[in-house]
C-alpha cells in the first residue's frame, strides 16, 4: 500500500559519484514510474492541453519544462505522462505527445524500443537539445551521453575539455556543418582538436545540424570525406606542396572568381597553417557570418582516391 514519489528537485547528489549514478539512472526512474506528473508554472494556467487559445502557445513557448533539457528524456520515455492544468491533470495521448514532444519521440524510438544498434545520431541529439537550456551548464555533457544512450557517469568523469570529443568518438560520422559551428571551447583544448564544439545552446550561432552540406565519417586517422557535396558546399584543394600562410588568396582559372582565405588566430601560433601539405579548404553557404563571408575549415589530406578522402584537421578560417 504504499506509494513512492520521486521529486527530481530534490534527485542529483553534491557527491560526484552519487551524482554519476543517479544522471546514469533517470531514465530508469522515469520510465518505471506509474506516472511522471509535470508541475509548470506556464502550463497551470491552461484550462486544456489541446486549444485554440491564441496564448496557449505562448505559454508552452515560455514553459520552463519545454525549454530544459532534462525534459526530454521524461517527455520520451514515462508510460504515463501527465500535466497539471488550472483545474485539472491531463494525461497526455500519443498524438499530443507527437503534435507537443516530436524530438522526444524521436528519441524514445531509438533509446527504448529498439536498444541494440539503434542509438540516436549525434546529430539527433544536438538539434534535440539546441533550443534548450540547463541551469547547471556542466550538467549537458551527461545529458548529452545520456540521450545518446552511453554511460553520463563515465562522460562527466572526464575532463572538461576531452568530453565531448569522447561523445564525438562514439558516432561513425558526422555532419560536416559541426566543423563550421562558432564555439567556444573549455582550457584544454588542444589546436587539432578546436573543432570540437561544446555544447549545444540558445547561445550557438547556428541552432541544427544536417547531412546535406557534407557527411565526414571517423576513421582512425581523422576524417574519411567521400567527395558527393551539394551544389552550396565548396571544396578549394590546394594541391601543390606549398607552405600555406595564414592569409592567401585562391584564384578559379574557369571564371576568375576570387576567394580571401584568412586563417582564425589560435593560442597555439601557426606552425600548423604553415605546414608544407595538400590542403582541402571546405565551407559552405549555410555557415555564412556576413555578405560574402563563410566560416569553414582547412584539412590536411593524408591520402585520396576517385571517391574519397582521408583528412585531419589543421585550423578553421
């Protein structure tokens, strides 16, 4: 006869690692509980979940539990889940899951339906969590393994500025729009390794991520690119074996059209952009920061064939 409840206020420790365990056992918790009841200061003044209210959007917009992240994961997998409204709790059907959490679901179908070979895509979970925030920032990388369906105990015991290349580690590629997204990123860091965003957040420059600028698979080396780039994706290849210098300018000798090449500084000086190798200069038109400019990244290319290249990073410009 008696009855558990589980206050997720209250459910991750100080200790680090009881905090481990318990970010590792939420979806454990949410998805074995008879019902997960949301309590949302914006949600509690609707009288129904379903209206035709033009504020009721409004207030779903500003609604604390749709804007964090951790809701994902409850919205995704609790059997029952239900709302609080002015006068009533709603327990929501799977067509207002789907018209109000479609990112949940989208991850529920991998994470919990169909475990074995079927986590979601890195790309699945950074324009999931994109739109979204969390109050402690150092709480994404878990959130992030979690979704993803690794452990977020053995993510967060990293440091800082190694998580999300390990995260990163796990995928078998990667949209190259990754390489282009503006980022800050942690003390740490290593030269090679500035491509590495964060995190996702309202703060990033660019909200999603897509294949159809260019996939690039990882491979031992780096990154194997298989040369079938849409018609909005420019590939420069600097072919002869020159030392490339921070600022250059490329020239097409078919209609005279002229790129500015300006190498970003980094901490780390430029010995690398100096380096006497075969250059790939990739950047595309949906990574555009004014006008005529774009952001993109420079690749030393280890090998090619007729389909494909095998890259290392070398800088961004």
């Amino acid at each position: 006869d008696t009855v558990y409840f589980w206050l997720d206020t209250l459910c991750v420790p100080i200790d680090n690692d009881f905090r481990q365990k318990a970010i590792d056992s939420m979806a454990q918790i949410y998805a074995g509980a008879e019902k997960v009841l949301v309590l949302d200061p914006q949600m509690q003044q609707l009288r129904d979940i379903e209206s035709k209210d033009p504020q009721f959007m409004t207030h779903l917009t500003v609604s604390p539990w749709m804007a964090r992240s951790w809701p994902l994961q409850e919205g995704g997998v609790a059997a029952n889940l239900c709302i609080r409204l002015r006068d009533k709790t709603a327990i929501l059907t799977e067509s207002q899951k789907e018209s109000l959490l479609p990112a949940s679901l989208q991850l529920r179908n991998c994470l919990y339906e169909t475990r074995l070979h079927h986590n979601p895509t890195y790309k699945a979970v950074w324009n999931a969590l994109a739109s979204r925030s969390t109050t402690q920032q150092c709480d994404l990388h878990g959130i992030f393994a979690a979704l993803l369906n690794y452990s977020a105990g053995e993510i967060l015991s990293l440091p800082e500025a190694q998580r999300m290349k390990a995260i990163i580690s796990t995928q078998k590629s990667v949209p190259f729009a990754m390489m282009c997204l503006p980022n800050e990123n942690p003390d740490g860091v290593s030269l090679e390794d500035s491509w590495t965003p964060s995190f996702p957040g309202r703060t990033s420059a660019m909200f999603s991520l897509d294949d159809f600028h260019g996939v690039l698979s990882i491979v031992k080396d780096g990154f194997l690119f298989k040369k079938d780039i849409d018609s909005d994706t420019f590939a420069i290849l600097v072919s002869q074996k020159f030392a490339v210098p921070d600022d250059l300018i490329i020239r097409d000798s078919d209609d005279g059209s002229q790129y500015q090449i300006l190498g970003e500084p980094t901490s780390s000086g430029s010995k690398k952009a100096m380096s006497r190798c075969t250059s790939l200069f990739m950047m595309s038109s949906m990574c555009r920061v004014s006008g005529t400019g774009f952001r993109g990244s420079r690749f030393e290319v280890l090998n090619e064939d007729d389909t494909s290249m095998t890259l290392q990073f070398r800088s961004t410009f």
